[in-house]
C-alpha cells in the first residue's frame, strides 16, 4: 500500500503563507486524483484542492480559490500545496488524500482511497 506523508504545517500569522507537501511512498503511477482536504476542530473534513495526476487538471473550493495553489512533482512523487493570504479560518488539520478511480468526485472525501496522517495549520490573528 502506497504511504502518504505530508509535511509542511505549523504557525503563521494572518496573511503569511505556508507550503504543505505530500510525499508518496512509491511512485503513484496508479493514482487518478490526489486532493487535500482539511478538518478544524468540531468541524467536518471539507474539501480543499485535488489534481489528477497525469493531466493535471486542478481544482479548487471557493473558500480557497486565488490564495491556494496546488501542484506537482512527478519526479519526486509529490504533491504541493501552497496556500498565501492565511486566514484564521484556514486553521485546521489538512490531509493529503489519494483515489485510483477515474470517476472519483474530487470534492468527496470518502471516495479517496488512501490518506496521510495529516499536518496541523494554524493562523493566528
């Protein structure tokens, strides 16, 4: 089973920036869709960012479109998140998420099939 480590959380203050990477174990060459998704406390996992893998279209939700971008390094079998422009509200726990589905709706978590541990983000005001 592929493994998913992300790395890159911590403290920034509002309006910083932070970059998030999800490494996999092995080269993902059988995923479709790598997303992120985050949960913040008493909250449910929401929707981030995903791109598919070998054509790498992107998408974004609306609460994150124009501060977060996400990217790819098929080298590295890594995938990015940078995220500028940190809000409060963006803190939370994010997870890296993989599906080797084609059909995979990239919005729902639950159709993702392997997840990484996750890395705390907070923004302080």
């Amino acid at each position: 089973q592929v493994q998913l480590v992300e790395s890159g959380g911590g403290l920034v203050q509002t309006g910083g920036s932070l970059r998030l990477s999800c490494e996999a174990s092995e080269r993902p060459f059988s995923y479709y869709l790598l997303g992120w998704f985050r949960q913040a406390p008493g909250k449910e996992r929401e929707f981030v960012s995903a791109i598919t893998w070998s054509s790498s279209n992107t998408y974004y939700s609306e609460s994150v479109k124009g501060r977060f971008t996400i990217s790819k390094d098929n080298a590295k079998n890594t995938v990015y998140l940078q995220m500028n422009s940190l809000k409060a509200e963006d803190t939370a726990v994010y997870y890296c998420a993989a599906s080797r589905l084609s059909g995979t709706r990239w919005y729902r978590w639950a159709e993702y099939d392997d997840w990484g541990q996750g890395t705390q983000v907070t923004v302080s005001s």
